[in-house]
C-alpha cells in the first residue's frame, strides 16, 4: 500500500513539473493512461483537486501547489538517497566480485 502511494505522488509530481500527461509518461516510461489513473486515484483518496486539466494544459490547482511544495524536498531527499545506496552497492559488488543483475 504504502509503495503505492510513494508512486501515486511521484506521478503527482512528474505531472506537475512536466505540465502534461505526455510528457510526464514518456519521462517516466508509463502510459498516459496509467499516469492519469494513478494521479486520479490519488485526488480520491485525498478529496482535492490537485491538477486543473484542459485540452492544451496541465496545471497544479492551490491545493496541489502546496502539496508540490513539501513533496519535492521529501522526492529528491528520497532520490539521493537511493543514489547513494546504488553507488555504495555497485562498490560492495565489484570489491566482492559480484555481477550486478538488470
């Protein structure tokens, strides 16, 4: 459940930075379906409106501005972190003579 949710607002704000469902699904290599789901269902859960959508725009609404603005140090917190984590791996497996999978 958890996992989900992490994603949901990752999708959140890959959409809002991307300005567009497009955009935001070939950054994150998802379909524009399954983006606009995940972000949908997130607004449900929350009861807010976090994006205005027209033909042409994607825009975050109030609500989801101040969502964007204590989500994006917490994602590129998260992010570094992990970057970190892969680099201390990549180390631990090339000293140990482990092949990396993927």
């Amino acid at each position: 459940m958890l996992n989900d949710e992490l994603s949901d607002l990752a999708n959140f704000a890959a959409v809002a930075d991307a300005r567009s469902f497009t955009r935001a699904a070939a950054k994150l290599r998802k379909s524009q379906s399954a983006l606009s789901q995940s972000v949908r269902g997130l607004e449900e859960r929350l009861k807010l409106r976090l994006l205005t959508r027209t033909t042409r725009s994607v825009m975050p609404t109030p609500a989801g501005e101040q969502l964007l603005s204590t989500l994006r140090p917490a994602l590129g917190e998260t992010s570094c972190d992990l970057e970190i984590l892969r680099i201390f791996l990549e180390e631990t497996y090339r000293r140990q003579g482990i092949r990396e999978t993927g």
